[in-house]
C-alpha cells in the first residue's frame, strides 16, 4: 500500500509542477484583523526587466463569509519612475445575483481572482513598478476582506 501511495503522491507533484508558467511575481498582504480602513493602500513593488515581455496581471481578492456584500470597489493605481501610469476605480464581483460566493476556497474563505485590466499589459521602461489598491466602499472599516494578492506571470518565453 505504501509504494502505491508514494507513486500517486509524486506523480500529483509532477503533474501540478508541469501546470503552466511560474509566476514572475506572487505576493500577497494580509489585512490586519480582515478590517480594510480606506486610508490603508495595499502596495506592491515589482521589478520590471524585459519591456519586449506581455504580462497577464492578476489580482486575488480573499474575503471570509462575514463579508456583507456581493461586491467590492477598488482604487488601482500603478507608479512607475515617471510618475502614475495607470489609475482607475474598479468593480469586482464576489458573489453571484443570487448571493453564492464566486471564486474557489473551502468553508468560509473564498479567493476571486480578476484580471487586472482584462488584457496583456506591456511596460515601456525596465524598473520598478509600484501596484497600489485601495477600497473606497462606504464602509470603513471593510469587514471580510482578508488579503489582497497580486500574481504576474509572463507570457512572453524570453524573461
């Protein structure tokens, strides 16, 4: 039983580390106590060194089921050495009309993952750059939102 075991186990290891691209960047922050104050900008500071590289940009909403309500809006911004070079609001949906929980997660954690602009995103100049989000829902604090996530894989072979 146990060399069947151990073969099972590692062919599952070889199978999830053949899935797809590492990601070039994967970081997540926790919000202290699941209270998310509008004054708290989550911020993330990836470097850039290939700017002929295409990046899908991912951004993971983990929130617990004391979150009350079915969605979420954001402040995104990112800086780069110039100044801001992209800042919007955006609308992310946690849960359906009908009031079940998107995204994947057990019990009462759940992780939706939305793309950041919903295409490619290519920067013009190697270097750091600086995601920042920021809730600007009514409430504040925000109850249920536990972290926020920023995974940024390249989608270009030559990194």
């Amino acid at each position: 039983m146990k060399p069947l075991f151990w073969s099972l186990a590692l062919f599952s290891l070889a199978g999830l580390s053949s899935c797809g691209d590492a990601p070039l960047y994967s970081q997540f922050y926790r919000i202290s106590g699941s209270d998310w104050h509008r004054d708290s900008i989550v911020q993330f500071d990836v470097p850039i060194e290939n700017i002929k590289g295409k990046y899908v940009i991912e951004v993971h909403i983990r929130h617990g089921s004391e979150y009350a309500y079915r969605n979420i809006y954001m402040g995104r911004r990112i800086v780069g050495a110039r100044g801001i070079e992209y800042q919007d609001t955006s609308e992310v949906q946690l849960a359906s009309p009908e009031g079940e929980w998107l995204g994947t997660g057990l019990g009462g954690i759940k992780t939706q993952v939305v793309p950041f602009k919903g295409q490619l995103l290519q920067f013009k100049k190697k270097g750091v750059y600086r995601f920042q989000f920021q809730q600007v829902m009514r409430d504040n604090p925000l109850v249920g939102i536990r972290q926020v996530g920023l995974v940024i894989t390249s989608v270009d072979a030559s990194r």
